[in-house]
C-alpha cells in the first residue's frame, strides 16, 4: 500500500486506538516491581507512543503531500528524470496521457460539466527532462462551441519536496478554478500541476545546474511548447506556486517574460537556497548565482514586462519584510501585486485563503 493511500492512513489509526486501549487494560496486571512488569510498562509506552506518532506524521503527509512514496520518505529515490532524446518520429508522445480522473464537483462525471483532470507524463525535448504532472482541464474545453477556442493556461506548482497530488486533494486547485468560473469571476484556464522537484530527491531550485539537470529551461521552454502542443493553449502562460514553487514561479517570470505574463508566489523566498537538499546548484559561476537572487535581479537587470503578485502575513510568515522589500525594488514595466493577511503561517490553510483571489488575478493578467 502506497504512503499515501487511506488504507495506510486508517491502519496506523486503527493500530494507535488498539495499542492505547491495551495499555489502559493491561497496565493494572504489570503494576508490578519485577523486571518483567517494568519491561511491559516501557514496552507498551513505546509502541503506544510510536504508533501515535506514526498516525500523526502520516495524517500531516496525507494533507499536505510532502512525500509521495516510501521511497521518497526514506531518501531512497535517486532517479535523475533525465531520458533519451525522443524525436518527432518516436512512438512517444512528448506529453503522454495516462489517467483520467473528475474534478469532484456536482455533475463532475461529465467533462462538458465537471471538467476533467489528465495525469500525464512530460518530457522535455530541450532539458531531456521527464517529468509526471496532472493538467486540468475546464468543462468549456470539451464543449462544442468551444473547440475552436484557445485557453489561458498556468503552470502551478507544489513547495519542496510535495507531491503534485496535494494541489489538488490538499489545495483544491481545480474545484476553485471550477467555481470561479461558474461564478464568472474568472476565465476557464488550463491548469498544469506538478512539483518542481523534476529530479527527485534533489531540489534544483529551477535552475539549469551545469553538468546536472536542466530544470529552469524545462519549465520556461519544454513545458509550455510540449503542452502547448497537445492542448489548445493561449500564447503567454501564467505560473503560480508556494513556498519554493513560489520562488521558482517569480523567477520564471522575471527570466522568461516573453513565456510568463504573469507569476503569482504565495509565501514564496527571493534567494535560492542552497542546502543538503539542493547540492552545489551553481558550480563556482559567480553570475548564475547572482542571477537566482531575484532582488539583485531586479536591482541589476533592466525590468521585464510582467506581472508579478507575491503573499504574506504580518503574523505567521518569515518573508514579510523581505516581500515589502521586494516590492519596493520592482519598477516599471514590471507590476507588481500583493495580498497580505494578518496572520497565517507557512502551511495549506493559508494558502487555500489566498488561491481564489490568486487564480482571478492570474485571469485578468493573462
């Protein structure tokens, strides 16, 4: 059973209940001085606080998605992404469909109502990058009078380490963007959901590492041209993302304005990190670390013509004088937005009360 599953869940649920009941029963029959007693009395605190542990950790991971598999927990998980080149004349697709599933709305069963998300595999024909993701499509994309149409679309992406799952089980992302729609107060969009932990387990901060994966040129290029391809998207896309999807969105923008009309951080961080996770990111080059620093970016570069929104709180959030500062140096052409609530911490409830406003921003840019 995966990580993930309710089985799991339910399970470790189930163990701690019976390991707690059986303490309180048995714990009068070892009140007792000798070895054997006190052994029983650690023996049951033990396996009683460990399964109540157990259920706890796997409940937060159920509704936060920070590891997807077993493999992922125990750091065991050390495939690269990195694949063969696949020509035009390849049997495979560079986006590949291999799932469908409903948005879990009324009506859902029924695309032309509900919608529909694809879970696809992406592969990068310039990064040579393969990467899993979930693309949702609106119910209007399967509608008669529609298919001639082309669709806003927008790159989401999970914090590290995540799982493209929570951002729609976790984050609602599709059922939001469905009931902004049907509530006119945004445009059907295209959304395609991944983490941008594309060679996992190491955190590449969406940077091109020289001698290592090329993640900033799959997101800004591959992306957007394989799904482009496949699906009938609009020219400039939007990206949004939280914590470090949230860095990686800003910075995708700020580098690839010709690609990205609009990026949206919730909670996001201004420098790329550098850490056990993410490994040597830059290799000595002096300006590519420079150029990951979006607030020397935006003292050095000249501005590029997009449209940024960054999130925080006055209570709860490390970043809130560094997005005060951010927003300070942008100027124009750039624009910029923000949404600051008064408390909120780094975490999914917070994120749920900034996404709606998020995805009718990301509307009216695109």
């Amino acid at each position: 059973m995966g990580l993930t599953s309710h089985e799991v869940l339910a399970s470790a649920v189930l163990l701690a209940v019976v390991l707690f009941a059986g303490t309180v029963l048995f714990w009068p029959r070892l009140a007792h001085r000798s070895w054997r007693s006190v052994m029983g009395r650690v023996g049951l605190l033990f396996a009683t606080q460990v399964a109540v542990f157990a259920a706890v950790g796997l409940a937060v991971n159920h509704a936060y998605g920070f590891y997807a598999t077993w493999a992922d927990l125990f750091g065991q998980e050390q495939g690269q992404g990195v694949v063969t080149d696949h020509d035009v004349a390849g049997t495979r697709a560079p986006v590949h469909v291999v799932g469908t599933q409903d948005v879990g709305v009324s009506g859902g069963a029924r695309p032309s109502v509900g919608g529909q998300v694809q879970k696809v595999d992406i592969v990068g024909r310039t990064s040579h990058i393969a990467a899993p993701a979930y693309v949702y499509l609106p119910p209007e994309y399967f509608r008669p009078r529609y298919a001639r149409r082309t669709f806003p679309a927008s790159v989401v992406l999970t914090g590290y380490p995540g799982t493209a799952e929570a951002l729609i089980r976790g984050l609602r992302y599709p059922q939001t963007a469905h009931a902004l729609a049907a509530a006119g107060r945004m445009r059907p969009m295209i959304l395609v959901m991944l983490r941008p932990t594309v060679a996992p387990p190491r955190d590449t901060e969406c940077v091109d590492v020289p001698g290592g994966p090329r993640t900033e040129t799959f997101f800004a290029t591959d992306l957007p041209r394989e799904v482009g391809a496949r699906y009938r998207t609009a020219r400039k896309w939007g990206v949004v993302g939280d914590s470090t999807g949230g860095y990686c969105a800003l910075k995708l923008a700020l580098h690839h304005p010709g690609v990205f009309g609009a990026a949206a951080g919730l909670s996001p961080y201004y420098r790329a990190a550098q850490d056990p996770t993410t490994g040597d990111l830059f290799h000595g080059n002096a300006r590519s670390r420079e150029r990951a620093d979006l607030d020397r970016y935006l003292n050095d570069m000249p501005p590029p013509a997009t449209s940024l929104l960054v999130t925080s709180s006055r209570q709860g959030e490390h970043n809130y004088r560094a997005t005060l500062d951010f927003i300070r140096r942008v100027k124009a052409p750039t624009r910029v937005s923000s949404i600051v609530l008064d408390s909120g911490g780094h975490n999914f409830n917070t994120w749920r009360r900034e996404i709606p406003a998020t995805l009718e921003w990301l509307s009216r840019r695109l």
